[in-house]
C-alpha cells in the first residue's frame, strides 16, 4: 500500500513529464498536440502539489510548479480524486475554476494522456522509445518517493551523492540526493556515485516489467552494478517502493 498524497505527486510531477519526452520523439504526439496551443494547471488541494503542463507547437513542456495565467486550470480538493482521474475511476472531482469554454484544450490534454499511457504500457511505439520514457520516469518517481513518502524518505533521507539509471549506449537518468531531498534530471550524470545500467532496452523492460531477476541477469552482463554498493541497497528499496506506487496501490 502506498500513501494518496504522494501518489498524487508521482502522477503530476514523474508521470506527466513522460510527455515532454514523447512530443520530441513521437510523431503521433506532435500530431495531437499540434491541435492546439495553451496551459493546463492542475492543482491537490489547498497545499499540495501543483503542476502546468504547457502545449506549444506540438511540443509538450510540463513544469512542477502553478504558472500564472493559464487557459485552462483544474483543482482537485483531495489527492485521491486526482489519482482516480489518472487511474482511470468514476468518483473524480475537480473544479474547472478558468476554462470551462476550453474544451479543446481538455481534449487534445486527454489525447495526449492516452497516446502516453499506450506507449508506456507497450501498446503503442517501439520498444527503444518506450524504454526512453521509462527510464526517465523511474529516475522521477525515485525522486518523489525519496522525498515525500513518509518510510522510504527516511532511508533516503541518509543518502548524498548522485544514482545514475542507463541504458547502454542509449538513454539515461539519475537523481542527485542531497540535505534529504531528491531531484531527478534527464540524461547522464557528469560523475555518479552508483550506476545501474542495462545492457539495452529489451533487458531495461523486462526488469522494469519484473519478468527476471535482475541479480541473475547481472550474472550473466546484462545488468551492471557500479559504485558505492550502500547506496545501491537502499535505491533497491526504493525502487520496490516506486513500483508499488507505479502499480496504483493506494490508500488515504
């Protein structure tokens, strides 16, 4: 079981992200999102996160914070209803407070979840661009966990340096941790301090989906392990951590 408010996090600030990288690699996404130009705030509650997804010339920005003057904005008074609309439920809540004349813009915003929940669940688009999208939302959501969920924070809270997740030759993330907190960048890091890499995507997916045993594929050189090997137990923990909020296990 996972805790709302910080499932609510993983959504705006680790899942929704996934769409800046599909609008760059992705023609169908550059379609739907070339339908239409404007922002999106989505706001939990009276202090809980906030996020503005922007859509420019089929290009899909999202950043972690309520920008002034959006087209369309959308509050959710409990982190639960928020994960219901991502989940997909029936009892969601959200007050269009500005916009409600923008259904264009909800529209094309659903089209674009839908494209992404597709490639992300391997329905749609290539492998290599599937892994490219997960592997930036496993360094994102490892963030959100070190950082808000109330056990895992306080393993993560002993951390400081910086984990790299990369896939051999191709894509890759890290999170830097530091003073108890945790952020996540794109792309390699500079110098890390642990470096999980898998040999290509086909491999990175499979762990990714648990069908093998990543010690045993690391037997074999299909999964490196490198670097200060504490760090790595305690990201282990984590990332069972971030596959239960990735699976939607949630309660209040």
């Amino acid at each position: 079981m996972v805790h709302a408010a910080t499932l609510a996090r993983v959504y705006l600030l680790a899942v929704l992200p996934c769409l800046e990288t599909l609008s760059e690699l992705d023609p169908r996404t550059q379609a739907i999102a070339g339908a239409w130009n404007g922002d999106i705030r989505l706001s939990v509650a009276a202090r809980g996160p906030h996020c503005t997804v922007g859509i420019r010339g089929g290009r899909v920005a999202v950043f972690d914070r309520a920008l002034a003057g959006p087209d369309v904005a959308l509050f959710f008074p409990h982190p639960l209803f928020l994960n219901n609309l991502f989940k997909g439920k029936h009892l969601v809540v959200a007050l269009p407070w500005k916009g409600l004349t923008r259904v264009k813009g909800l529209l094309v915003f659903s089209r674009l979840a839908s494209r992404m929940q597709a490639v992300l669940e391997g329905r749609a688009g290539s492998p290599q661009l599937r892994a490219g999208l997960t592997i930036g939302l496993l360094a994102r959501s490892l963030a959100v966990a070190a950082t808000w969920d109330p056990l895992f924070k306080q393993d993560a809270s002993r951390l400081e340096g910086v984990a790299e997740f990369s896939i051999r030759g191709g894509p890759g993330a890290h999170v830097h941790f530091q003073g108890g907190k945790a952020t996540a960048y794109p792309g390699h890091a500079p110098s890390a301090d642990f470096i999980l890499e898998f040999a290509n995507s086909e491999v990175f997916l499979d762990v990714a989906d648990d069908k093998v045993d990543v010690m045993a594929r690391a037997c074999l050189g299909d999964v490196s392990l490198k670097g200060d090997l504490h760090m790595g137990q305690v990201l282990s923990r984590g990332l069972d951590v971030v596959g239960r909020y990735l699976l939607q296990e949630t309660h209040s």
